[in-house]
C-alpha cells in the first residue's frame, strides 16, 4: 500500500511565489502519511505567460528548493516545471524529487488541440519515466499525454502499478466530461491506477487569468484498474491523501486481460 496526497492549487505567474503553496502542501500531505505528494502540471508557473523567461534547468534553485522540502518531510515531490531547451523553447517537465530521487519526465505528447499550439514553445519529449517508491513503481504522464493509451501501457509493461497524471486542463464545452471519461479509460486500458491532479479552477480560485490559456478545471481524479472512481475533487483548490494497492492494478490486468490479450 503507498499514500499519495494530490494538491490542486492555482498556480501564480511567479515561479519564487509558488514554493509556498508547494511547502504547505507537502506539509499537509505528509502529516496525514503521504509518501508522495503530487501538484498540478505548471506549479512552477501557470500557462498564458511567457515560459522561456522561467524555465530553470533540474539543478537550478525552483527544483532544488522543491527538492529541500521533499527532503525535510521524508517524501517524492511531483510538481510541473519548465525547463530549458537548446533550440529556444522549453520543455513541459515533471520534475520528481525526494526519497534519494531527483529527475524529471519531459511531456511526450503536445496540447497542439482545440485552438492551443504547445509545440511553439515546447519541445516534446521521448522517453516513459518510471520511479520505484516503497516497493511500488509509479509512471509519469502530463496532460494532453492522458489521451494517449500507448504510453500507459508501455508504462505498465514497464512495472508501473500507478500512473501519476499532473494537468492544467483547458476549459470549454464537454472537456471536464472528456477528462472524467479518459482519466477512467487509461486506468482499465493499462490495468493502472490513474492519479489526475489538476490545477484549480481560476474562477473557483478568484484568479484572472489569460482566458485562452489551458489554465485548469479542477475536478482531480483518482481511479483503478477497473475504472472505478476513489476520490474526486471540486472546482477550487483542495488536496486529498488516497491509499494506492498495487494489488488492485494486478487483479484488474489479470481480470480484463486488456495486456495479455493485447495483438497490436
């Protein structure tokens, strides 16, 4: 069994402002037993601002100041973050420290849909990242990566009972519908759970923020391999500590056969 608290929070523009919510929620997280304690994609900086001017390598002082708290409070941080890229644009990176860990997973799949282009300012990614906590092996994913079964299952092929999904969900019409449904498909396409943390809603938060930028839905979602709903968040910022049994991803593959049976 491993506790993992989601944090969904709204994200300022300023990366130095952003450490704060990140230190009371690990805080929070880890009082109640979490060994990992996850935040939205872009926690180090919200989307509809410049992101080149932010970005900081994994060794730059946003990620070691996440690391320094992870570490005072004996927990694996998963926070979004911007990092450089040698052509100009930056990359969507999950950064994942603590725990004797410190690394990150690159966006593979870019939110190049409904009228946004991620891919003018960010670099895609190629590689799955998985990381072991007390015996349990998470995957990675951000995002626009949630509509893409492959890498959720090549996440599970690679041992991951849990797939940690950190996102700033674009608004408009039917897309929190289309998020409850994809969070539920991978779970039972992978046989994994699935742990959607989102950035909160700006409106719930009270925030003005650029109304084309995917700047978040709220409504976090845990799920397992079966499809079934654990928690789920509101619109506005709050957290939740839920009890992932990787157990429970092997009983779905077993009962399913959505891998074994795989012939593509």
């Amino acid at each position: 069994m491993l506790r993992i608290g989601l944090c969904q929070l709204t994200s300022s523009a300023e990366p130095a402002e952003n450490l704060a919510p990140i230190r009371e929620g690990v805080a929070r997280a880890a009082g109640e037993g979490a060994r990992v304690v996850v935040f939205p994609e872009a926690a180090m900086a919200r989307f509809g601002v410049p992101l080149g001017p932010v970005a900081e390598p994994l060794d730059g002082p946003w990620a070691k100041s996440v690391a320094a708290i992870a570490d005072e409070h004996g927990v694996l941080v998963v926070a979004g973050m911007f990092t450089p890229h040698e052509d100009g644009r930056v990359r969507n990176t999950l950064l994942i420290t603590g725990l004797g860990h410190h690394t990150g997973y690159d966006k593979i799949h870019l939110y190049d849909a409904f009228g946004f282009r991620e891919s003018d300012t960010v670099a895609p990614g190629a590689s799955p990242v998985t990381v072991e906590v007390d015996g349990v092996t998470l995957g990675f994913a951000t995002c626009y990566d949630v509509r893409f079964p492959e890498l959720f299952r090549a996440l599970a092929d690679r041992g991951a009972s849990a797939v940690v999904l950190p996102t700033s969900w674009g608004a408009g019409e039917g897309k929190r519908d289309q998020w409850d449904v994809l969070v539920r498909a991978r779970a039972l396409d992978s046989g994994c759970w699935v742990l959607g943390c989102g950035q909160a809603d700006p409106v719930a938060s009270g925030v003005e923020v650029n109304p084309k930028a995917p700047t978040g839905i709220g409504y976090s979602t845990v799920a397992d391999g079966f499809g079934r709903v654990h928690a789920q968040l509101g619109a506005g910022p709050e957290s939740v500590v839920v009890d992932i049994d990787p157990e429970v991803a092997e009983k779905a593959r077993n009962a399913t056969g959505a891998l074994a049976n795989r012939r593509l």
